[in-house]
C-alpha cells in the first residue's frame, strides 16, 4: 500500500493520505455524499492498518473526489465502462456454461479499460460487482474475480428480483391474508405461523401484521386454508413441547445380580395393542404375586435416563403411535414376557381371611411370563393358574366398595391411524373381567408399595385422594356414571400417606407401570436402594423430582387428550354421512349434554327436547371446527 492509493474500507472507497505510526495508514473515506438538496460531501478519516483495507490500485489518485466523480458516470444506465465490463466477461466467460479462471482486479481493469488507471479503479470495481457477472475473490489481501456461468446470474437476478420486489409481494400477501382470500403460493410466507401454530414462538410477526389476534387455533386455521397443512397434521405434541420420538438415551443391560426365582407361570394380560408389557400377576396358593418391569435396576437416580425420563414425565400414547419415555430398545430387556425368563420387581402379597392386605414384601425376581390377551384370559377364566386371580380381584373390589371407593365405567374407544394413508379408524374396547382382574391386582400392588415404604421410612411417592360430595339422587346408567365423574376430586401426589378416598383404600401409591410414567419409577428407584442398602432420595429432592415429573405428565395428558379428540374429528370429516347413537346424560334448560358410545366422546346438543337422562337419539355432525377441537351434533 501506498500513499494516494485507492484501496477499499468497510465496503466503500478510501483514499491513502499518508503514513502513520508504526504500520498504520491514514485513510481518508467519504461518510456521506452530495443530495439534491445541496449538502457537499463529508470525508472522515482512519487510522488503519494494511489488513483491515483491500487495495484497489497502488498507483496514485488525484483524489477521493476524483475517485468518485468517474464512479458516478462508470454506473450510470448504459455507460461506456458498464459495456466494457460486459464485452471482458465475452472474452473472458469461455462458453459461458463451464467455470472459467479467476483474473486479478488489474487484470480484470486493464482489459475493461485498456489501462489501470488510479482515479478509474473504483468505478470500475463497482460497474464490475454490478453486472452480477464475475464473483469476487479476497484471498491474502490479493482481489481478483472469476466470470460466473450464465445459469448462475440467471439465478443471482432472481435472487435480487425477489429481494428487490419482497417488500411489495409481502405488502400483497398481507392484503390477501386481511381479504381471506389467500393463493396456494402464500405457504412461502407462512413459516411464523407455522412455528406459533406449534408452540415453538409466542409470537407471529405475519398474524401482527395482518391485524389477526395471535392463537394458535387461529394460525392453524391459517395453515389449513394455505395448504401447508392438511386435516391430518395433529400439532398437539409439539404444542406441549413434546418429542415425537421415543427417548434416546439407552439403559444398560440389565446387571447380574441374585434374584429370586419365583416357580411356576405368571400372566401379564393386556390389551391386543399393547407392546410394552409392564406387569404381570399371579397366585401361588398362599401370596399374590404381582411382578412389575425393572429398568432401575439400571436406571440411577438422577442419571441421564433419570433426567430425560422425569422431562417427559410418561410416555405419550396417541392414535400415530407411542413415543417412550424409556428408549424403544430398553423393551428387550425390561418388558415382561417377551424373552422366557424376564426379570422384575416383585411385590409378594400376603391377604388375611377378610381379603385385606396383610402384608407386602418387595423382591428381585426372575420370572417365567405367559402374555394374554384380556379376550384370551376371560375365555382361560376357569383354569387353575387364573381362576384364583379372578376370585382374589372380585373379592378386592367388593372390600374396596365398602370402603367408599367410586368405580366409574363410561364407554372407551380405542383409535388408531394408518401411517400411510392417514385413514383414522375407532374401535370400542370391549369390558372385560380380566380388566378388572388387573386393574384390582395393580391396586393391591400399590396399597402394597406405599405400606412397605411407610412401614420402612422411605421417602415416597404417596397418591391420595379427598372424598367425593355424592349426591343421594344419583341416577342409573350412563348419566349416574357421568354425574359421579362429576362428584370426584382432583388426586394429590406428596411424601404424605393419606387415604385414596376414590379408591378406598388408606394409603397407596402408583409402582406398577416404571416403563410407562416417572412417578412410577422413581418409587423403583427409592424400593431398589433400600433393598441394597444404598443412600435414598432425601424427601427435598425426593419432592422436587417429583414434582417436575408431575408436571411434564400432565403436558403429555393433555396432548393425548387433544390428539384423541383431532383425530375423532378428522374421522368425521372422512366419513361425511356418518351418523351414531347418542345418549343423555345430563339435562340443562338449553341444551343437554350426550355421549356418544362409539366415539367416546360427549356433546352438548341445543334443541333436544324434552329428553329423559338416559334416552337414546341418533345423531350426525353439523359442523366440525378442527383448529378449535369442537364438533356440533344435531339430531337426524
């Protein structure tokens, strides 16, 4: 660099004015230029040094004026030096198809111009960059450019059009958005509402905008009628923050370590659809066994698998499919009844003559499992590794009757949806004894779990409930099962034993689905240390934990509940002429609220007459509003 060299400075031209201290330059550059107004120009000057500028010329200029007054004319529409630059990139571009060589910026000076002049440099290096037809090259200081194919400036003017004309296009689009009459190009515009549609923003630029109040319902609206997205995107995963996969983080085989080994065969009884068998029963003559997955015993208390466990809270079940709160490969290990042998967490229960729980002893267990269906194990009722089962959970739900607890039984649906073809399908799930069977033993396995822990002082997740204010005038059938749902109190979940009003039991807690929900395992964890002697959970951390895996399970409950409800409504909207039975269940003086069985769902309906609770109508949908989870029924 040399005195009254042009050279480039924060991406405009500078004039050399002299040497400085040490290796600093002085630069005198234009901070702002001539209007029509009037104003002259205003020059700053900086001390630099060589790396921080990018010499054009070293040859010397008359001055900075001088530099910018050619610039002026070099840029102007259709300039001799703008044609020059277009006749070197002719020579220069080859077949204008294939990449051609770069030229330094004096080469590249000297074939526009015929010769590198000092005060043309500036003007020249600008008509070149505005051409679009060479990209430039700063490599150590030295500039040069290569000529660029035809089909890349065809596609850098494309860019620069869109750039040029976005403000207007989007000013277009917000019109049309405001107008409802959006085009199906407008999706371009939609990545905002999009992202708020979702739950990853609390804000949508492009609803502001438009003057459109900011909810998700209404973005999702949007979404709809842009097509971006179709009736079969449920968004209600992601709207709770939740993972749309199973968890990563793997579980270590599972340790070698003594356990008992219990004789004979145990039942794990579940559903057809299920695939993550978590607990299995059976009775041996003289104790209740209730065996129940055992992944703590790898799963250390506040671990990675511990930590990303209680961040989900319990694994998400919806009509798409299930995304674990344990990783998918941990099933091989820790699911009952899927390998010959299966390893558990026993609870050995021991029922005095009444049929109360005398007492509860909790063991490592190696197991021989049988997997069965609910169909299956009502049809094997009678045989004598089940008959007992039946007899000890009809004999448990009878003492739990008497003490207060409240069976609610309302139709259930099961729903599921065929990844390809998105076509949702809703089944009923049929009642079953052997649900009731399992529902008892898992009930006798928890009473169990929370008098070991109370008995042995352990910090635990203890599960309580308030009674319920029933009503002496409670009706038959579905509407008296809907009016006791009605009547029940919210379950609190403390370090606290205190009684399960609902239940009717004195004291319980949930230990038998670990594979399943967070509370669950972390009662393992604390069941796992006292057995070996190890630290347990202080009840500070024990609650805290505790807590945050309460509050991510509700999140999951919350989208499964909405994920359920999204796609009973696409059923709908893919079966236009349907029509069902309906029952009621409550009468108000406007409208009364119905169930309907073969949806499992409730609805308010307007208009029903004079209807008595119970009585059956058939009825079809009117209006199906997706974005809003609503449907409005009428009668045929």
């Amino acid at each position: 660099m040399k005195k009254h060299s042009v050279v480039i400075y924060k991406n405009l031209p500078a004039f050399v004015a002299d040497r400085a201290d040490g290796d600093k330059w002085v630069v005198s550059w234009c901070a702002s230029r001539a209007t029509e107004s009037g104003r002259k120009a205003v020059y700053a000057e900086q001390k630099v040094r060589e790396k921080d500028v990018l010499v054009l010329c070293e040859d010397e200029a008359t001055s900075l004026d001088a530099v910018l007054a050619f610039a002026d004319g070099a840029l102007a529409e259709g300039s001799a030096v703008r044609q020059q630059v277009a006749e070197a990139y002719e020579l220069l571009a080859s077949d204008g198809e294939t990449a051609a060589s770069p030229v330094s910026f004096p080469e590249l000076a000297a074939l526009v111009r015929g010769e590198a002049r000092a005060d043309e440099s500036w003007g020249i290096y600008a008509a070149v960059k505005a051409s679009l037809a060479f990209a430039e090259k700063a490599d150590g200081g030295a500039l040069s450019f290569v000529p660029r194919t035809a089909g890349e400036i065809a596609a850098l003017r494309a860019r620069l059009h869109e750039k040029e004309h976005a403000e207007a296009d989007r000013a277009a689009f917000l019109q049309r958005l405001k107008d409802g009459r959006l085009l199906p190009d407008d999706a371009r515009y939609m990545g905002d509402v999009e992202s708020f549609a979702l739950g990853q923003t609390d804000k949508c630029r492009t609803m502001h905008e438009a003057h459109i109040k900011e909810t998700p319902e209404r973005a999702h609206r949007l979404l709809l009628d842009t097509g971006v997205w179709d009736v079969t995107r449920n968004p209600y995963p992601l709207r709770w923050g939740l993972s749309a996969k199973s968890a990563r983080e793997g579980l270590a085989a599972p340790p070698d370590e003594e356990r008992v080994a219990v004789p004979g065969v145990s039942y794990a009884i579940d559903s057809m659809w299920s695939n993550d068998p978590d607990d299995a029963i059976a009775f041996d003559g003289e104790f209740l066994w209730v065996h129940i997955a055992d992944p703590a015993s790898t799963v250390l208390p506040d671990g990675p698998v511990d930590r990303a466990a209680r961040a989900r809270g319990a694994t998400l079940y919806i009509p798409e499919g299930a995304s674990r709160m344990l990783c998918e490969d941990s099933l091989a290990d820790y699911a009952l009844g899927l390998s010959p042998q299966s390893r558990a967490l026993s609870f050995k229960i021991r029922l005095d003559e009444r049929g109360d729980l005398a007492d509860c002893a909790v063991l490592r267990t190696m197991v021989a499992v049988e997997r069965l269906t609910y169909e299956e194990a009502d049809a094997r009722k009678d045989e004598a590794g089940l008959a007992p089962l039946f007899a000890i959970a009809a004999r448990n739900a009878e003492r739990r009757r008497k003490a207060g607890a409240v069976q609610i039984t309302l139709p259930e649906v099961h729903i599921t949806v065929d990844a390809e073809t998105k076509r949702v399908a809703i089944e009923p799930r049929a009642e079953t004894r052997s649900a009731e069977v399992v529902r008892e033993a898992m009930l006798l396995a928890g009473e169990g779990a929370a008098r070991f822990a109370f008995r042995n002082g352990i910090p635990f997740p203890f599960v309580s409930q308030e009674a319920p204010d029933i009503p002496a005038d409670i009706p038959a059938g579905w509407a008296g099962q809907f009016r006791l749902r009605r009547c029940m109190r919210r379950r609190t979940v403390s370090l606290t034993p205190s009684q399960h009003a609902g239940l009717g039991l004195g004291m319980y807690s949930q230990v038998t689905s670990p594979l399943r929900r967070y509370g669950d395992l972390i009662g393992h964890e604390q069941l796992r240390a006292f057995l070996s002697g190890r630290a347990l959970i202080d009840k500070a951390t024990m609650l805290a934990r505790m807590s945050e895996g309460d509050a991510a399970a509700a999140a999951t409950h919350k989208a499964e509940r909405q994920s359920n409800m999204h796609w009973t409504l696409v059923y709908l909207l893919q079966n236009p002429g349907w029509t069902g039975e309906a029952v009621c269940v409550e009468r108000q003086p406007k409208q009364s609220v119905f169930l309907i069985p073969a949806l499992g769902m409730e609805t308010a309906i307007a208009g029903a007459g004079d209807i008595a609770l119970n009585a059956v109508v058939t009825v079809k949908p009117t209006k199906i509003d997706l974005p809003l989870l609503e449907a409005t029924f009428a009668p045929c």
